[in-house]
C-alpha cells in the first residue's frame, strides 16, 4: 500500500490505478480506525476494483474548544490495518498541503446543517463539506462510502455532491456497533471503562423510542422518554432527540416514511451521535 502525502504524486498514483477502466472508491476518515472504518473498506473493495482511504484530523470542523488537538491519531497502526484490509492507497496530507496560505475558499452549509449537530456546533458542517469537496477533487474517485452514523453528515454530502455536479456515486454504509448496541466511534475511546458501559443506555433508548414510534406511539412522548432514559442512563445532557425526515432531515412530529431517529449526548467530556430508521 501506497502512503502519499503530496498532491502531485497522488494524481499520479490515482491515474495508475484507474487504467484499463477499473474503477476507485474512496474513503474519507480522520484516522483512529476501528472496525466501523474498516468495514467501509471492506464495503468499498465490493463495488470498486481499487481503494483509496484518506486520513486527516480536519481543523476547520472543529470548534474553538472541541478536542482538535486531543483527537486521537495512530498513522502507523491505521496504516497496518489498512495493508490488511488491502486497501491500495493511503492519502495522509498535512494541513499545509491541506489548507495552504492563502487559502480563502469554503463550502456554505444551508438549511440541512443549520439543525441537530449544526446547532451544537456552529460551522461545523461548513468545515466538513469544504474538506469533502477538496478530497473528492484530489483523489477523483468514482465512488465515495461515509458511515450512516452520522446521517446528517451523509445527507449534507449527498446533497452536496448533487448540487455542485460531482458526478460520482455518494454510499452510506450501515452503522457498526459493538455487542451492547453503541455504535463504535473513536470518540469512544474517551470513555472510563464504567463510563462505556453505562454508555449502552444510549442506543437502547433509541432502539425503544424508534420501536414505539413505529407502533403509533405519540411521538413528542415517545422522544421526551428517551431524554429521560438516555440522562437516567449515565449520560450528563441530551443536545437532541428528534424525529426527522431521512432525505430532508425536517423535523417530524408524526410518523412519515422514511423517517430517522437522530440523537446526540453527552458524557463527562465525549458527545456521542446515533440514529436509526423508524419502520
């Protein structure tokens, strides 16, 4: 596996492997990797000839006092995991290649960053489509894979991608989740060990909610009791628990399909997202 750090050799490297017409998907991670990145590795080897993964710790997504410097970064391990998973590239700039001087240039975020996530964190949505876009025109893939994870996040790059004419193919990958139902993020490895297990109240509220929901609950009491469940869980707050439309992410209060159950909590230091489909 090829670890390239410069734009140059990078085209250079993509050109090589898209001759004879075989196709390449990228990747987009900020490193730390775990078994939900690399089951996108693994989903991206059945539906394209070659993999190219990038890693970078985006700073422009990151608010002034979020944890851009604590975010955890292993190259050497990730890069391990990826010579395994046979991954044949790794794209791993620097912020100076990035974002070098002068650079003045950024992607507006309307309607669907302005809620959930986007409230919580101001710009943020701004950070990581400008950071999409650039990585999308380095490596020129034909197809990119994001987590469902965080579906606003897919559904900003989606429209992004539909609107700016990127012309390749946007996929979402299913959730991985450890035994107990939290999702894996590598955020959880801010956790105490009695902080993560504690955390499996997360999901479990929302598996409960979605299911009632589906059943013809009410849904501002289906949504007020997992609130309640999530904070009696462990969690310290609950930045949101909404019903939303899957493609317009408006917020629901009756069930129509396709619906999503988006969430966001905090514990101690560590704010955690989930979502599920409702029906």
């Amino acid at each position: 596996m090829q670890i390239i750090r410069d734009i140059a050799t990078l085209h250079r490297a993509v050109s090589a492997l898209k001759q004879g017409g075989k196709s390449v998907a990228l990747v987009p991670t900020m490193g730390a990797l775990h078994d939900g990145h690399l089951s996108l590795v693994r989903m991206a080897r059945r539906v394209a000839d070659h993999v190219v993964v990038s890693i970078f710790v985006n700073p422009t997504q990151f608010g002034p006092n979020e944890d851009f410097a604590a975010y955890p970064r292993d190259e050497a391990r990730d890069a391990a995991l990826l010579v395994e998973e046979k991954a044949a590239l790794l794209w791993a700039p620097d912020v100076s290649v990035m974002y070098p001087e002068g650079h003045s240039t950024h992607i507006e975020v309307a309607e669907l960053g302005a809620d959930y996530c986007g409230a919580a964190r101001p710009g943020h949505f701004d950070g990581v489509a400008t950071v999409v876009a650039k990585l999308l025109n380095q490596v020129r893939p034909d197809i990119a894979l994001f987590g469902e994870k965080d579906w606003q996040q897919l559904a900003i790059i989606r429209r992004m991608a539909r609107d700016l004419d990127f012309g390749l193919d946007i996929l979402g990958a299913p959730i991985a989740r450890d035994a107990d139902g939290l999702a894996l993020s590598s955020r959880n490895a801010y956790l105490t060990k009695e902080q993560r297990a504690a955390a499996a109240a997360f999901p479990k509220a929302l598996k409960a909610a979605a299911a009632a929901i589906a059943s013809g609950a009410d849904v501002a009491e289906a949504l007020a009791e997992a609130k309640a469940a999530i904070v009696a869980g462990g969690f310290d707050s609950v930045d949101y628990v909404a019903l939303a439309d899957a493609n317009s992410l408006e917020r629901l209060t009756v069930l129509r399909q396709p619906a999503r159950l988006l969430a966001a909590a905090r514990m101690g230091k560590t704010r955690l997202i989930d979502n599920l489909a409702v029906g």
